[in-house]
C-alpha cells in the first residue's frame, strides 16, 4: 500500500477538475442526508455548555471522513487541517486503522482488559520499543494510562515524584500539558501553581524568537533561557529540596506552535542531568512522525527519562503511554492510571499507526513538506504587516497574526489579534477548509495535516489558506503592504 491515499484527492477539486481554491466545498451530499441531519447545528447550542469552542466556531456536521477529507451533513467537502486535534496521523478512517480495528473486533478478543497482558498490548509495546529513540529504548519500561494525555502527565508526575522522594515540578510559560484540574495549561503565565496531586510547579521563560521573554531571540535569547533555569536550581536557599521533575514540550502546539531550539534543549537535558532531575518529554502534540523526526527530541539529540505519549500513538482512539529509564521504576502502588487503560482496540490502531508511519518515513516525508509550506506561508508575511510571523517544525506550522498598534517594525512585536485570527478561520471554512486556533491569545491559525497530505493536497491547502488571509488582511486597516 502506497504513502498516501487518493481516494480524497477530489476533495480539492471543482466539478470541472480544476483546484478549488477560492470554492465553497464540492456539494456533494444526499437530500436524504441533508435532511436527517439538517437540525444538529440548531440543537448541539441548546444541549451543549458554551464553554465548547470547535462546535461554535466550526459549524460542521460531518457524517463521512476520509484522509484529509470530511464530508458535512450539508454536502459540502472540507480539507481538514486539525487532525483530530493531532491525534490522526493518517488522516480520518485510513484503511490500515481500519484493517486493524476490525482485527481485533473479529478475532472475539478482549476490548477491554486494564492491566492485563494481552497480545494485542504485546503488539503495540514491540511496535513502539522498535521506534524509541536508543538511548531510551535499551533501558525502557512503559506504563498504559487511559485515556488521554492528562493522564499519563500526571502517571508521569508521580512516577519522578516517587522515584526521587521530591514534590516541586518545573514546567514553561505557555505550555499545556493537559486540561484536568490544575494540570500545566498554557492560559496562565503564573509563576507557580498546585498540580492535581499537590505539587508545587514553577515555571520558566521558554525561548522563542518572535515573542522571546528577554526580547532578544536567537540563540542569545535561547542561552539567556537556559541561565535563568540554572540561576533558579541553584540560588535555592541551603536545605531546599531540587524538583522533582522538569516537563517540556519540544513544540509548543498549543501555545502557539513554538519550536524549541535545539541547542536549548539540549542544555536542559545537561542541567537536569547534573542536578539529578529527570526530564520529561512531552510528545503528546509532537510525536509520531509530526516534525519530521519519529519523536520531536530527536531533532536536538536529547534522551529524556520520561516520554509521555498521547493522541496519534492511538492511531485515532483514546491512548495514553508513559514511557521512562527503568531506575525510576521504583516498588509501590500500581503506576497504570484509570480505568480504560486496556482499551484493546486503540492499542492495535496504534500499532498499525506506528507501522505504517515508519515503515513509509512519514517523518522524513513531513520535514520535506513542512519546509514548503512555511516557505509558501513566509510569502505572506512578506506581503502582509498583520502576518507577525510563520513558524512551525514539519507538518506542524503557525502563522500568528498581528494587529497594525504598537511598537515600530524592529522592536517588540505588535500585539496578537485574535480577532484577525478568527476571521482567517472563517474565510478558510467559506473556501473550505478548516484550521485551528492556538497561542496565548489564540491568534496563530494553526495547520495539522495528516502525514498522508499528497502534494496535490498540500497546494490545495495553501491556495485556500493564503486566499483567506489575503482577503482578511487587505481589508483590514493599516495591514495591507506595500
């Protein structure tokens, strides 16, 4: 079977062939579907909080799905850019996940058994050890949580907790490492804060180039980052015990998508190491082929101690893993959290995911096609003064928008425009096409492709992204260039 799928091609294309790019989606659904599904938009605000964000700002009800592409009730074809949230790394109902899903339902085993060895766990755990970066792999233990990335934060916190008889935890401003009780978000740029099990976590600037905290950027920026993490671990007064853990995301995705530097973190591994705190990678946004390496650590060369792994290492079903260095897996009460830890059938998605994802170099795959896309998109911010900047990592990229108020160009960034924002994700869904929305002030319209996207797909994609941002920026006032 081939890297990706054409069944979804047409999802680009007018009704004469040619690319849809400034189309309202191909109408293509049945009346009788129409009609069986007409009142969902109107019922889901009357039964719903309002709290929900995709249902308001994406009023699509889709019935039919295929790699990039999802049909609504309403006949219109979307690309869709958001992946499940990152967790569909081959894209809606690929035939492979199918394949194993139907495996698993067909053979009368188990769908659920927590904390039992099954040889459906037995499959995932050998597809995944094949993947690990070395360093960690020759010395791996993997803990099953369930079912989301919150969990296995949290697994992950009381597995370094236990292991070193300490409580604080350190984390980074916009980060967002799960979304039950006071777990790590990105929302906040508090300095400390309770985690759910009631250790203290204490946050540190995270580098960046376009909103670095120091207002420097680059690696001058980057090393300032790193100083201030050593400053804090060791001006702590005499008798203070180290953290017991430092959490890091090597793509901020929810806070907008941000790469790490490399080099940066790479100082981090070298100052945990030497204080004796074990480093938690969290590759729930990042992994599985996401930023054009297998798992976004491998971009620096770094091993952490502890992964936490989430989203596409369920292959589209509900999935969380910790995986850690086999010394911190000290006696006590059972490491594997929640109920629905055992679900057989995300196990054996995630391991056709994982298969399929290496067996194809999909990472390699999406580092070739994410540089073409930040370089079409870098157009933009050449054209428009509200496109503040364009980043990302492979198949993960951010355009963040700016308003036209503030500091002269060459200074401190102009201030983020959520507004502009969210008018380029409704332009984008007129064209049809569906992005996201993240960073501090959710103003970085956020692209998600599945690894499958065809180049075909991704000039579809871009078409319909630059159409919509041209025509939010050069109706704006004081945005459009020269």
């Amino acid at each position: 079977m081939g890297v990706t799928e054409s069944a979804d091609i047409t999802a680009e294309r007018g009704p004469e062939g040619t690319r849809a790019t400034k189309g309202y989606g191909e109408e293509r659904g049945s009346a009788s579907v129409r009609a069986a599904h007409g009142g969902v938009p109107r019922r889901q605000p009357a039964r719903e909080p309002a709290a929900r964000t995709y249902a308001h700002a994406l009023p699509v009800v889709p019935v039919r799905a295929r790699g990039l592409t999802i049909e609504g009730a309403d006949g219109r074809r979307y690309l869709d850019c958001t992946s499940g949230a990152g967790a569909l790394a081959l894209g809606h109902n690929h035939p492979v996940v199918l394949e194993a899903i139907h495996g698993v339902l067909d053979s009368g085993a188990p769908l659920h058994a927590p904390g039992l060895a099954t040889p459906v766990e037995d499959a995932f755990t050998t597809e995944l050890w094949r993947t690990l970066p070395p360093g960690l792999a020759d010395h791996a233990r993997v803990r099953f949580c369930g079912p989301a990335g919150t969990d296995a934060v949290q697994a992950a916190f009381a597995l370094v907790r236990a292991a070193t008889g300490r409580s604080g935890m350190l984390a980074f401003t916009g980060a967002h490492h799960g979304t039950a009780g006071n777990a790590p978000e990105a929302a906040e740029a508090a300095e400390t804060f309770a985690d759910v099990a009631g250790a203290r976590v204490t946050r540190l600037p995270y580098p960046q180039d376009f909103r670095c905290p120091f207002g420097v950027g680059g690696e001058h920026g980057a090393e300032l980052a790193a100083r201030w993490t050593e400053s804090l671990l060791d001006d702590a007064r005499p008798g203070t015990p180290r953290p017991a853990g430092m959490i890091v995301e090597p793509v901020q995705d929810e806070g907008g998508v941000v790469p790490a530097p490399d080099g940066w973190m790479r100082r981090m591994r070298e100052i945990t190491a030497a204080r004796s705190i074990p480093l938690i990678a969290d590759e729930a946004q990042t992994g599985v082929g996401r930023t054009g390496r297998f798992w976004a650590v491998e971009h620096s060369g770094v091993v952490p101690d502890v992964m936490v792994l989430s989203k596409a290492v369920g292959g589209s079903l509900p999935l969380a893993v910790v995986v850690h260095r086999d010394d911190l897996d000290v006696p006590g009460p059972d490491g594997r959290v929640g109920t629905f830890r055992g679900n057989q059938l995300a196990m054996a998605a995630g391991t056709a995911t994982l298969s399929y994802v290496r067996e194809n170099r999909l990472a390699e795959r999406a580092e070739a096609l994410g540089a073409r896309v930040l370089g079409r998109l870098r157009e933009l911010w050449q054209r428009f003064p509200c496109v503040g900047d364009v980043r990302g990592r492979g198949l993960m990229v951010g355009v963040e928008l700016v308003g036209p108020e503030g500091a002269p160009a060459g200074s401190t960034p102009r201030p983020a425009a959520p507004a502009l924002a969210a008018a380029v994700r409704r332009e984008c869904l007129r064209r049809g096409l569906i992005v996201g929305l993240g960073g501090h002030h959710a103003a970085v319209v956020r692209l998600l492709p599945p690894l499958t996207i065809t180049d075909e797909q991704v000039d579809a994609v871009l078409d319909r992204l630059v159409d919509a941002v041209a025509a939010v920026c050069s109706t704006h006032p004081s945005t459009e260039g020269d």
